[in-house]
C-alpha cells in the first residue's frame, strides 16, 4: 500500500499520454503531481494525475488503457494532436463537477 506524502498543482503545458488501442493514444491535461511513498518508507515516487481522475498503477483507470509517458508543451504551442478534451470549456462541460458543501 502506498501513502501520498504531497500533492501540487501541475504547470499548463503537462500531459499523460495513454495508449487505448493498438494504433491510437489520447492524452489528458495533467492536473496535479502526487509524491507517493511505500507503507514501509523504502521507496519514494512521482506520478501525475490527470483531468480524468487516471494515474500509471491506479485500478480505477479506463478500461484498455495503458499508460505511455507524460509530454510537457508550453501552452502557446496548443495541446498535443491527442489531447481530450481539446478545450478548458469541453472539460468544464464534460468533467467531474464539484459540488457545494452547506456549512
């Protein structure tokens, strides 16, 4: 079992690439980095977690997906070929939503 030690926000620009066929990836903005560290302390690692909620070794990611590598493009480049959804508005309108808590 692994525990997160930190998380911070990811810069624009990050991006998971996964491969969900054969000949087809899709990449995901990263949202934030996560340190995670053995229950036994004896190893410490970095994965990113992207808009999607996925991470490499989650159990809870999308079927078939495998995951590739992260890309960074700097963000006046635009987002790579891949990426889903292929606007901050796609992603407000298609992506998990917050909901308010009443005090």
């Amino acid at each position: 079992m692994k525990r997160i030690v930190e998380i911070v926000p990811a810069r624009a620009g990050w991006y998971a690439r996964w491969q969900v066929t054969s000949e087809a990836t899709r990449c995901y903005p990263v949202s934030l980095w996560a340190l995670l560290e053995e229950s036994d302390g004896s190893g410490r690692e970095v994965v990113g977690v992207d808009c999607a909620g996925q991470w490499p070794g989650s159990d809870d990611n999308e079927a078939g997906g495998e995951f590739v590598r992260y890309l960074f493009q700097t963000p006046d480049s635009g987002p790579p070929e891949d990426a889903e959804p292929s606007s901050p508005a796609d992603l407000r309108s298609a992506g998990p939503r917050l909901q308010p808590v009443t005090a």
